[in-house]
C-alpha cells in the first residue's frame, strides 16, 4: 500500500517535532508563528480524521474447511 | 499321520494368519533400539526389553509427534504382521507414545530444547510492536471467537487502523501449514503487526501452534508477531518465538492498540494547549521587551542619562567658563601692566617724580640744544608753571652712563 498521505503517526510525530521547537523558541518569531500555524492544522486534520474514522477489515485468501469452534474466549 | 509337506511360503503364510488373527492390537511397552529412519519416510526400528526384542515398523503417514531416540522407553500401539520375503514378523505400529509422559508433552519439550539452542527465543531478536500500527494483520479462524474478540477490540480502540483478516486453519493436520502460509500473505499485504492465534482448546487442538512449521514461519516472519494461542494458561511454542506473546486474542488486540482513538484526541489537546502557551510566552517576552523599552522606569533610565550628560555639559562649560575667565584675568593684567608701561612712557610723566620741562620760544627744549644768557625760559613743574631769564651757562653736572649722545 502506497502511503500517499501522511499516516497518523507521521503526523503525531511531526506535531511533536513542532512543540518541541516552539518550547525552545529558540527561532524567529515568524517562524514560531508559521510552525504553530502548520501544527494546528495537522491537529485539526487530525481530530477530523479521528472523529470520522470506521475499522475498515480487508479479508485475503485462505480457505478454510475446519474452524477452532470454541466459546468466547474469557477476558 | 500323514507326512504333510509344505512350501516355505505356505508355513509362512499359515503362521502369518496365526500371528495376525491372534494379534490384531497390541499395547508393547519397551525401550527403543536401532532406530532408522528410511528415505522412504518408513521408520524401522527395535523395541526390546531385558529379556526380549521385537521389530517394528512406523510406515509413513503414521504421524508421531515428536522424534524417537534410541533408548527410549515408548508405547506402541499396532497389530502383529508378518513379512514373508525375510521370514520375519513385527510390529506395524499405528502409533508411538513416551512411556510415562504424555507425547505431545513430549515433543513440546523437545522441540523447544531444540529451538532455544537455535535461537529461536532469544530476547535479543524480539521486535518492538509499533505504537500505532496502520494496518493490522490476523491470522485465525473465521469462526471462532478468537476473530470476534480481536476485531471488537480493535475497533473499539484504535478504528484507525485497518485490518486485514486472512481466515486460517488453526486445527488439524493442515493448520500447521496453513498457519505458516497466513503468516507469510499478510507480511506481503505489508501488514505492520500481525497477530496470530485461536481460542482455547485442548494441547491437541492447539497442537498446530507447537509445530516447528509454525515456529519457523514466526521465526523468518519480517513484520513483529503477536501470538494469542488458547488461554493464559496455554504456552505454545509459537508463543516463545513470537515477539510478543499475548494471554488472549483480546490482549492481543490491545497490544497492537497501545495507544487508544482517545488517547490521540487528549494528546491533540494538550498539545494545542503547550504549543499555545509555549508561543504566547514566546509572543509575551517580545511584548516585554517592547513594553519594557517603553516603559516610565525606561524613560526615567533615559532622562538619568540625559541628566547625566547634562551635568557633563554644565561641567564642561563650567570648566570653560573659569578656563575663559582665567585667561580674562590675565589679559586684564596685561592690559594693566601695558597701562602701566605706556603710563611711564608718558612725557609728562617725569613731573611725577620732581622733574620739570622747560620751554623756549613755546616749545619743549630738547636736551641736545644749548642754552645761552639771555634766554627767556618757561619751566614746567607738576602743580606750577614759571618764566625764568638765563644769566649764565655751565657745563653739565649729571651725565647719563649709558646716554652717550
């Protein structure tokens, strides 16, 4: 699978990378700005995508005759 | 009584009919000697006691979960046969147990002893699961709960990742093959983790899982794997080489889920408010630094200063002042000495000193002309004035040294 866009955790990462460079401040000011705008965007993405997102199951091959039948296992 | 003569053949195969009619099951208990295995996959070998000893064989197909060892003490289980080509009768065995262990317990620990010495278990090969992995691999059977409980914890979760299910046989004589095949497809699909596993059962449903199939198709997996074999109380040899072992198919889940839908979102939120906080202080220090240049202790700072300078200024025209008024002074004492000097040079100013001038014909005799009697004088003095007759000359009485005329 092709990763076109970012996945979550990239975009984790970099929101990490973001606050971290902000916390340092050791940069100029706009940048400070322009990196706190980046990272509000990927965290407002990121919720969105959060928000919205259903399991997607794929099922490949195999080919099953028997199976395990067993109760619901006790946890 | 007739003389009955048989062919070789005919005894043989009258006392094969005996041996066999008369032992079609047999339980043997004995120690295991001269064991080999065929290329065929036949294995041959000797079970003897004290006393005694017996061949046996274990065609092929006849399964026997772990590997015989010369010395052992076995149980077979098979009927008499009798093989006529070298006159000689054994035991076809259907199956072979330890003697006072159970087999299957047997082989697991042979074949752990076996792969621990390879390296199969060393905690040194053990990958970390990733925290949050994308796509999420299961091997196991679609219909057991196994399959229900990982995709409801997953779900529940981390929805986020998507998982790719490939339904396996866990049981069986298959299973082993089958398992190792599931494992193998999910890495290609580019799985991140992939769990592997099945509800409980008992050690021969689970046996699949304590195959060397199985652990060598665990061990060259490339991907981390997650076994979730029975309950917390089944160990598999899949469990030992896996890189995590999971008490449960649901643990399993969570431990591909590490972190949690909700935990993102809260992480989102404290990370909004650290940035935030972390870019308004920075924002907060620049405007202190503006307000704090323009602020009345600055300016006060600033007007010190000015004070500061001023009072140099005052000083140095101060300076400049007393250096001007010195130097006025001096000028006026030059002016006063010159007064003085000029004063002196003034013709009149012998009369100060007793001195008098004298004037003929109206004007002041010079000292170079001579007098003669007769002359009528006017002699000046500082407070009176008189006319005077000549009536005789002289010569000098007082004669200047340095004035030579």
């Amino acid at each position: 699978m092709a990763k076109k866009t970012p996945t979550i955790d990239e975009q984790l990462r970099r929101l990490e990378e973001i606050r971290q460079q902000l916390e340092a401040a050791d940069r100029p000011i706009e940048e400070l700005v322009a990196l706190y705008e980046e990272g509000m965007a990927i965290a407002k993405r990121l919720r969105e995508q959060l928000a919205s997102i259903r399991q997607r199951i794929i099922t490949i091959g195999g080919q099953v005759e028997q199976d395990d039948s067993v109760p619901p296992s006790a946890d | 009584m007739n003389e009955h003569v048989l062919t070789v053949s005919l005894l043989t195969q009258a006392i094969s009919q005996v041996l066999e009619e008369e032992f079609p099951l047999v339980h043997v208990l004995g120690e295991v000697s001269n064991y080999k295995r065929h290329q065929s996959g036949h294995r041959y070998f000797t079970l003897k006691d004290e006393g005694a000893q017996i061949r046996c064989v274990l065609w092929r197909g006849r399964t026997v979960p772990f590997e015989l060892q010369d010395g052992m003490q076995v149980k077979v289980r098979g009927r008499l046969s009798v093989y006529p080509l070298q006159g000689n009768y054994q035991i076809d065995c259907w199956s072979v147990q330890p003697a006072g262990v159970g087999d299957l317990y047997l082989a697991f620990e042979q074949l752990k002893k076996e792969l621990a010495a390879a390296g199969y278990f060393d905690p040194e090969r053990k990958r970390r699961l990733p925290r949050l992995p994308q796509i999420i691999g299961v091997a196991t059977s679609p219909s057991g709960a196994a399959i229900r409980d990982i995709l409801t914890t997953l779900e529940r979760r981390n929805p986020a990742a998507t998982v790719v299910f490939r339904p396996t046989l866990v049981q069986g004589a298959d299973a082993a093959e089958d398992i190792a095949r599931a494992l193998a497809e999910l890495e290609s699909f580019g799985c991140d983790v992939i769990i592997v596993g099945r509800g409980g059962g008992s050690i021969e449903d689970l046996w699949a899982f304590n195959t060397r199939t199985v652990a060598d198709a665990i061990f060259r997996a490339r991907v981390p794997i997650v076994s979730a074999v029975g309950h917390e109380t089944d160990v598999t040899i899949a469990d030992f080489v896996a890189d995590v072992r999971a008490a449960t198919p649901t643990a399993a889940a969570e431990l591909c889920t590490p972190i949690r839908r909700e935990d993102v979102l809260l992480w989102l939120d404290d990370w909004v408010e650290r940035t935030r906080t972390a870019l308004a202080s920075r924002l907060d220090q620049a405007e202190l630094l503006i307000a704090d240049f323009l602020s009345p202790t600055t300016s006060r700072m600033l007007s010190l200063h000015h004070e500061h300078l001023r009072f140099q200024l005052i000083n140095a025209v101060e300076r400049l002042r007393a250096a001007a008024l010195r130097s006025l002074d001096t000028c006026l004492q030059q002016q006063e000495q010159l007064r003085s000097a000029i004063a002196l040079l003034h013709p009149l100013g012998p009369l100060d000193r007793g001195f008098a001038l004298i004037e003929r014909d109206g004007r002041i005799l010079p000292a170079i002309e001579q007098l003669a009697p007769g002359d009528q004088l006017r002699i000046h003095r500082l407070r009176d004035s008189a006319t005077a007759s000549v009536t005789s000359v002289f010569d000098p009485v007082y004669q200047l040294a340095t004035h030579d005329g």
